[in-house]
C-alpha cells in the first residue's frame, strides 16, 4: 500500500512540476534535477536506466543517501542522447519503488512522498 501510494505522489508531483522545469538538451548541457525525500524514511539507493537497457545499471547515490526531507541535486548527464529514463528507489525501510518513463529531460524536481 505505502508503495503505491508513493509512486503516485511522485508521479502526480513530477507532472506538476514538469511545465515549469526547462528542457535540456542531452548533447550539449547538463542535466540535472533536484530528488526531494518527502517521506519520514531515509533513501538509501537510487537507479535510472534507459527503458532499452535490460538491467539497472549503478546506484546514482553510490555512498550517500538521502536523508528524509531533504533535497539532493541529481545529475543525469551521462553521455546518452536518452531522455526517457526507468527510476527505483529503496528506502531504509526495505520499501522499492519502481518509477516508469520518466523524461528527465523536462523534469526540474521529483518529488518522494509517503
């Protein structure tokens, strides 16, 4: 239940934010977002990967993880022409939350909520 309803605030709070967040063009800019922890549970890994690609690829957060409510800037310039992203999350709660399509290209801030 608390996965699903996770997944829709991020999703309802990623479409809000999207029309006011700027384009970026994957081969000639950075392009980066800021992750908002809106849960009370610490986010412990982070994955985006291509649709394309069959496996999730490395932990953006690596080392850190991103403490509840607090906001980390995320970079996805990763060389990739992509746009269109999967994202998974894992929070230190054991929860895993998978994220589909996501166009990173338009998104300003992506928001976790509980």
């Amino acid at each position: 239940m608390k996965k699903t309803i996770l997944a829709l605030a991020a999703g309802i709070t990623m479409l809000l934010g999207a029309g006011a967040a700027q384009a970026c063009d994957r081969g000639t800019e950075v392009c980066s977002f800021q992750l908002f922890n809106n849960t009370s549970v610490e986010l412990e890994s982070f994955w985006a990967s291509p649709p394309s690609v069959n496996d999730w690829e490395n932990d953006i957060l690596g080392d850190r993880t991103l403490a509840a409510g607090r906001t980390m800037s995320i970079d996805m310039s990763d060389g990739r022409p992509d746009c269109v992203y999967d994202f998974k999350f894992k929070f230190a709660d054991g929860d895993v939350v998978e994220k589909r399509r996501i166009n990173v290209c338009r998104l300003g801030r992506y928001t976790l909520n509980e």
